[in-house]
C-alpha cells in the first residue's frame, strides 16, 4: 500500500513539473517583441454593403476593425473581429448602407499587448456617379480648361483625341477629389476634339458618353475667351461620324460672326455675407439662362456649384466657408448658341464670431456621477468623445442648440484615466472641437 502511495506521489510530483515548464514556455513565447504593423490598413473589396480590410503584423495576433458612419457626427463604433491569432489579418464588415462615408480603425491584440492604427475612412459605392456634365473653359486658341462633378470622391482617366490623331491621349489624376479639372495644353487651333471621362472609386466606376469641342482661331486669341456646357457627340464609337448643328461649338461662332450676336450680358453683381461661413451672390443676365459658380481660396481646390432653373435673377449661396478667408470665383452662364463668363470677383469672409467661452470642466454631481461642462457664446449642437485610455472611443452627441453644455457620463470605471474632447456644430455647419483632455474617474 505504502508502494503504491509512493508511485501515486511521484506521478503528481512529475506532472506537477510538466505542467510548470510548459506554463513557463508558454509565458516565454507570450512575452516576445510587442506587435508591429509592418502592412498598413487598406480596403482589399468593397459593396454596396460590405467593407474587407486587410494589414499585416510581425507577431499572431487577434485583429479588430471598429468602424462608425460619419453621418450626423455618428460615434459610437462597431466592431468586427478575426476568430483565430494571424500575422495576415482580413476583417470583413457587412450591414453598410450605400452611398455612405465610414471611418474606422485597427487593432491587433495578443497576449504581449496591443497596437493600434490611425483611423481612416471610406466610401460605399452604391450611388456613385458623374452628377455634373464637362463644362469647357478656352483660355486660348491653343488651351481650354475642362470641369466636371462626381457625388464621391474618385480619382479620374481624361481621354481625348481628334479624328487625325493615331493614339488618344490620356490624363489621370491619383488624388480623389469631387470637383475634377483638367488642363489640355498645346491644342491645334480651330480643331474640333473629342473626349470622354472616367472615374474610379475603390473597383466601381463611372463613365460619361463622349463629348465634342472646338478650340477657338488664331485670330479670336486676344478677344473670345469662352465658357461653354460640352455637347454629347454622335459616335462609332471614337470617331465622329456625323455633325449634328448647335452640337459642336464652331457652329456659334459662326452664328455669331454672320450676325455679330453679342455673349450673355451679366451684371448687378452682389456678394451678401450672412456669416463668417456662410455668403450669397446675386447677379442678374439679359437672358434666360443656366448658371454656374466656382469658387476657390488659396489652400483649397476649386468648387463648382450649378443652378437649378434657367433665369434671369441668379442666387447662389456658398456654405462651409472658412472664417477670416479671401475667396476668388468665377460666374459662368451659358444657353443653347450662347454664353457668358466673369472672373475676377472675390469676397473675404469675417473673423468667426462662434467661439468656446469655458473649456471643458469636470464636476461631480451629488449622485456620483462625471459631469463634462463647457459654455460658447452661440447656440449649437453639441458632442463629447471619450475613452478609456488605450480603448475605444465612445461618443454622446445632443442635438439640441444650445449655450450651455453638460453631458452626464455613467457606467465609469473607478479610479480609472480617460481621456475626452468636446465638440459643437453652428446652424451654419461651421464645426469646432477642443483638444484632447483627461480625467480620472
């Protein structure tokens, strides 16, 4: 019996040692080098409805994607996680609505720690399309400036060419913008040219038909610079194979050299500043026409807004503007043989009258519970984030417009450090947040 026990003792004492050095090893592997991202975060697919976000660490680790819509100021995040430690990580995110702007961001967690990576952004491309046709600026006989508008940000694929010509020619631009502008330089005066425009945005794409212009004579350089809406072409599909009368623009010229017709008259210019975001322009044309505004500072690209009905009195109003700002624009008009163009006029904006009175401050209110409390001197929308250091964001927004600001915050972890920031909203989109500021609970 004695043996027996003797066995019995030895095979625990031995199990016992087993299990040690295997926890020990174990703890040595867990304890490597901490997680380095050696492949930033990048969109592999997108749907309509799904999103797949794929990056690479030096370690296994277990990847999360916390994602949020930005619409409305929306920041209370998702999360999608990976189900096993991998050093290629691949989350895919289901339920997105069409059409809309997410931001998100990465982490990858092990038992040695965790990283995290900047957040980022992206678009769903359901309702992507080209939502304003080519309008053509000549410069020159030799140049003409070309814009147009998308719903989303995209990158764009510029093709032209002329019936002569063996190869087209191609502009693409890497950058995503709405508002896209080529430049074609070098042109054969009194040509006609043909051209059409693609955009890219994450493997959906959109593509107008093809459109015709001709670039002015030698002897229109110093008096007819033009503004003009690019006519569709009738096409086979590159080459034009019939010329239909008031398609191609040389058909105005020369209406209007036969019959000495003057450009559209447009005058009565006035620029209203409502707010230091916000500005309106009134001009008035002799005749009933489409109008068209671009504006620009000298940080940002050149915006394009389109009127909606043919008029003779024509308002604009520009919002989202930047406080303390000069801004340039341009007016264009244009119907059927006719056109008008005015450049030069410009407009600063005043010094922001919205301003935070009190910053952020954190009181603690008889039940015990944080309160954030901050004041401005207009009323407003107003937001809190905020997180437990390390952790995910969490947001509060009230919709409210108000002076004074307070936010009850619950369910905190005691003795614990967060970190916060404050954020208001103008009835004029004029947006303003606080730096990043800290508590312990």
């Amino acid at each position: 019996m004695l043996k027996k026990d003797f066995v019995v003792i030895n095979l625990v004492i031995l199990v016992t040692i087993a299990v040690s050095l295997i926890g020990s090893i174990s703890l040595i592997s867990f304890t490597a080098k901490r997680i380095t991202v050696i492949t930033p975060p990048k969109i592999s697919e997108i749907k309509a409805n799904s999103a797949t976000i794929v990056w690479s660490t030096d370690v296994k680790s277990i990847g999360h994607v916390y994602y949020t819509p930005v619409t409305d100021y929306s920041l209370n995040y998702k999360k999608a996680s990976e189900i096993r430690p991998e050093t290629d990580h691949e989350v895919t995110i289901t339920g997105l609505d069409g059409g809309a702007t997410y931001v998100f961001y990465v982490e990858s967690i092990n038992e040695s720690g965790q990283t995290r990576c900047s957040r980022m952004r992206f678009v769903t491309p359901d309702k992507f399309s080209i939502t304003r046709n080519p309008v053509i600026y000549h410069s020159s006989p030799t140049e003409v400036d070309i814009y147009w508008g998308t719903d989303l940000e995209s990158q764009s694929r510029f093709k032209y060419w002329t019936e002569d010509m063996l190869n087209h020619q191609i502009i693409t631009t890497s950058i995503p913008k709405n508002h896209h502008k080529v430049t074609l330089k070098d042109l054969m005066p009194g040509t006609s040219y043909s051209f059409d425009i693609s955009c890219e945005l994450l493997g959906s794409s959109a593509k107008t038909g093809v459109y015709t212009f001709k670039t002015m004579n030698k002897a229109s350089e110093s008096s007819d610079k033009k503004i003009e809406y690019a006519r569709e072409a009738v096409t086979s599909p590159y080459k034009i194979i019939k010329k239909i009368p008031g398609q191609d623009i040389s058909y105005y010229y020369k209406i209007k050299k036969e019959k000495n017709l003057p450009d559209i008259n447009i005058s009565d210019i006035k620029t209203k500043l409502i707010s230091s975001t916000k500005v309106k322009i009134e001009f008035s044309t002799d005749i009933e026409c489409s109008a068209s505004l671009l504006y620009k500072n000298k940080y940002d690209i050149e915006k394009h807004i389109q009127g909606s009905t043919k008029t003779r009195c024509h308002s604009f109003i520009l919002t989202g503007l930047t406080p303390d700002m000069k801004y340039t624009y341009k007016i264009l008009c244009s119907e059927k043989d006719f056109s008008g163009y005015v450049k030069g006029n410009s407009f600063n904006t005043p010094k922001s009258e919205y301003r935070i009175l009190d910053e952020p401050v954190v009181v603690n209110d008889p039940s015990g519970k944080l309160k954030i409390q901050w004041s401005t001197n207009i009323k407003t929308k107003s937001y809190i984030v905020f997180r437990k250091a390390g952790g995910g964001y969490t947001g509060i927004w009230n919709k409210n417009f108000e002076k004074h600001h307070s936010f009850t915050l619950d369910n905190l972890e005691k003795g614990v450090k967060y970190e916060f920031y404050v954020g208001n909203l103008t009835k004029e989109s004029y947006h303003l947040k606080s730096s990043i500021k800290t508590f312990v609970s």
